[in-house]
C-alpha cells in the first residue's frame, strides 16, 4: 500500500508502468514467501521443542512466547534466530513504509494548492490509521514482559491485536465512499 501509494502520488505520469500486474505479483509473492518462509522456522523450532506438564495455552490461539512457557527445554536459544528474521523482516517493512511516506510528505507539501494537500492526505490516511493501529497493538502485546501467570490483560491485547484491524480495515477504507458517509 505504501509503495502504491509513493508512485500515484510522486510519480502519477508513471503509475501505469511501473504499478503493472507484474509489479503486483512480485510485491505478493514477496510478501507470501517471506511469512511462509518465518511461519516455517517457528513450527520447525516448535516440532523440535520438547514440551511438558500441561497442553493448556492462556490465549485463544497459540502464540509463540505461550507455547514457549509450556516447553521442557531451554528453547529460547532456538528462537533466537527466528526472532532475529522476524526483527529484520518487520524493520524492513517499517523502513520502507517510513522512508516511502517521507518521500509523499515532501511531494505533497510542494503541492500548491489547499484542496490538493487535503484530498493527497486524505488518500493516505486510512492506510497510515491502518498501520499505526496495527503496529500499537503488536508493541503493546509483544513488547511487555512474559508473566509466568495469564492475566484478562494479555488475552484482551491478544484479541485487540489480532482482531482490531482486520475489522477495522474494511470500516477505514470505507470512510472515503460517498454512499457510505451518506449513511453514516
């Protein structure tokens, strides 16, 4: 989305040639291949742990660092790597979404006229709402320390995270549809 965005807005004239069907199954097929690629290292990791006392997992689906609570073994080490890969993937996807919205930023601040500005950002703004809610609710799940007790805390961020914005997507998107306000 952003990347699409970055060339309709900073290079209109080109959007047809560079934004192609090719283009478009490049970007899929990276995106698919890097989280089958990351989701393959963690089930291998999981198939190599071994795991005892309980099979009960405090989420509503099984997480990574809950499954990791269950297991027998130091399995942490074993992890490691995988979150390495995860921590590049995912900051490379942060960068790039930065870097590509500066560069509108500065495309849309040269636009001369109120109105321009207005409708640009109102272009990009569902996508960034988007992000940044996915983005606050993965740190806030993710980034606080693991208690060895499950809390209603941790399964309401796990829901919101996992929940929130695809539901919201649609709703977001939708904004901007004239019907849709109409009925709002």
């Amino acid at each position: 989305m952003a990347y699409d965005r970055y060339v309709a807005i900073c290079k209109p004239l080109h959007y047809e040639t560079i934004m192609n069907r090719r283009a478009c199954v490049q970007m899929a097929a990276i995106a698919w291949i890097s989280v089958i690629l990351y989701s393959s290292l963690h089930t291998g990791n999981m198939f190599s742990i071994t795991f005892c006392g309980g099979n009960m997992v405090d989420q509503f689906f099984c997480e990574i660092p809950q499954l990791l609570k269950l297991a027998c073994s130091n399995s942490y080490f074993s992890e490691v790597g995988v979150i390495a890969f995860g921590v590049c993937l995912t900051l490379s996807c942060f960068v790039f979404i930065i870097v590509t919205y500066v560069q509108i930023l500065t495309t849309v601040l040269r636009i001369p006229s109120e109105q321009g500005r207005h409708k640009t950002f109102s272009t990009c703004l569902p996508h960034l709402i988007v992000i940044s809610m996915f983005l606050s609710t993965a740190v806030f799940a993710y980034m606080k320390p693991i208690s060895s007790s499950p809390s209603a805390l941790d399964l309401v961020v796990a829901v919101l995270y996992s929940v929130l914005p695809p539901v919201m997507n649609p709703i977001i998107y939708s904004i901007r549809n004239k019907e849709i306000k109409a009925s709002l």
